[in-house]
C-alpha cells in the first residue's frame, strides 16, 4: 500500500479500503504528516482506532505482519478488524473454501495473533454472512444458496441450510480467535437481495417483507454471537440506511454495534450527523 495515492485526511487505510468505525470503535482521521494512515497517539479524537485489513487477493507474509503491527501502534491504532475471508485454514465442508495458495496455517495464524497482542492491537475478526459471501457461494457446493444462480455474491437467507453456514463460518473464524471479545458479521453491499423468486415472494406477502426478510436472516447471526459465543457483534450500516427506527428496535436489543462506513474523504460532509444517532 503507498499512502500517497490517498487523501491525506482519508479514516484508517490499509490496502485498498477506508472506513470509519462508529462510537466505540470509530476510526480516527489521519494527522497531517501521518502519511493518509492513522492518527498520531497524542490529541487523537476517539478512544479506540482500527485498522481494517483486508486480506481477499494478496495477503501479507506473516513476517510482512510482524513488521507492519509495531508502526500501527506507535501510530496510535489501538486494533485491527482482519477480514481473512479465505486465507483461514477452515476444517470440514468450509475446507473447500480455503485458498489453494494463499491460506495461513493454523500456526501462522497464531503467530499474527500473537504479534496483534505484543503490539497491544485488539484482534477484531470480520466474516462476511450475508453479501460479499464469493468466497464460499463460489464453490458449486454451496452454490443452492445464491441468491442469483449466476452471481455467487450473495447469500439467499431463505436458501436451505443458508442460517447453518453464516453460523458456521462466524463459529469456525472465532474458533481461530480465542479469548476475542468481538466478531463483525459484515452485512453490507448485499446488492443482489430479494432477486430470487423465494425472496420475492416473500416479500409480497410479508407486510414490511423487505425490511423483515434481512432483519431475520441478520438476527439470526447476531444472536448466535451474543448467545452461543457471548461476543459482542458489529455490522455495517449500509442496509440498514432505508430501514425506519421502529423496525431497527429489535436489532438495537441485541447490542451489536452498527459500524459507519464511506470511502469519502470528507466524512463529516457525506454522512449526515443524525446518521451517528
């Protein structure tokens, strides 16, 4: 990643993503000079600050990630929420999922873990449950479950057996984690939703059936994760734009976090201030 092909006062950047992390865990903007990465340690404006790392295509060397862990921190990062999408040793019928190159072991794992902590970095893993899922629907195993036969981006929730894998992969990524204290479930850009005839109906004859169809299948995750895992969930906010706040109080109930994101530069222009509400 070279810092100097992104806004200097871009959020936390690492590869080719910028988001913010709401209350919590929202990230801080870059300091002028701080190379368009994380804030300075002195005068940084929120608690915690994360850095996403994105690891679809080309992960890091565990070494490369030895290296880089110190410099986030004296940078002032204060964790990490690792997507490893398919470079997790998975176990089982998820074992087709890993890369055939590219996936750590289960020691490397533990050795990235490990140098997280001696960086005193939090370990926030995120796995996908719902959009963003070509890792997994791509395999003609799972492929029942897309939403669109010939897209394998998005998970059908009313797909049979599509409940048993977002709980199996959100179980087989915090198996990897132990000790974690948080998991984020992603949710976002599920742009092919309710294109499937299933879906579709639905949706026509479930009053409020768009808004109920998503919220079922992202509850059904969540509550996995605070009542099975005792973890606390994070999602992005994206889907839940459209949704009124009567239909969010079931959601709110639970706890989890709903994570801000934009790839704006301007964030405080962008996104409206009632939208951190």
């Amino acid at each position: 990643h070279n810092p100097s092909t992104h806004n200097q006062h871009a959020p936390i950047i690492l590869g080719s993503e910028s988001r913010t992390m709401s209350s919590a865990a929202r990230s801080t903007r870059a300091s002028p000079g701080a190379g368009g990465g994380v804030a300075a340690a002195s005068g940084a404006p929120f608690k915690e600050r994360f850095v996403h790392l994105d690891l679809k295509g080309a992960p890091p060397t565990v070494r490369y990630l030895q290296s880089l862990f110190p410099m986030l921190s004296s940078m002032g990062a204060t964790g990490l929420l690792i997507e490893w999408e398919d470079t997790l040793p998975y176990v089982g019928r998820l074992k087709c999922v890993r890369h055939p190159t590219q996936c750590y072991s289960a020691s490397q794992v533990r050795d990235i873990l490990q140098a997280a902590a001696e960086s005193n970095l939090e370990v926030i893993p995120l796995v996908q449950t719902f959009g963003h899922l070509e890792f997994v629907l791509k395999h003609e195993r799972f492929s029942s479950m897309r939403e669109s036969p010939q897209s394998y981006m998005d998970l059908c929730p009313l797909a049979d057996g599509a409940r048993e894998l977002a709980s199996e992969l959100v179980s087989q990524v915090l198996s990897f984690h132990p000790g974690c204290r948080r998991i984020h479930v992603g949710c976002d850009e599920v742009f092919g939703f309710v294109s499937c005839t299933k879906c579709k109906k639905f949706v026509r004859s479930t009053p409020d059936g768009r808004t109920q169809l998503f919220l079922d299948h992202v509850l059904h995750v969540i509550n996995q994760c605070v009542s099975v895992h005792k973890v606390q969930p994070f999602i992005w906010h994206d889907m839940l734009d459209s949704f009124s706040k009567e239909a969010l109080v079931p959601l709110a109930r639970t706890g989890v976090q709903v994570v801000i994101w934009s790839y704006t530069p301007e964030v405080e222009s962008k996104l409206p201030v009632d939208l951190w509400d």
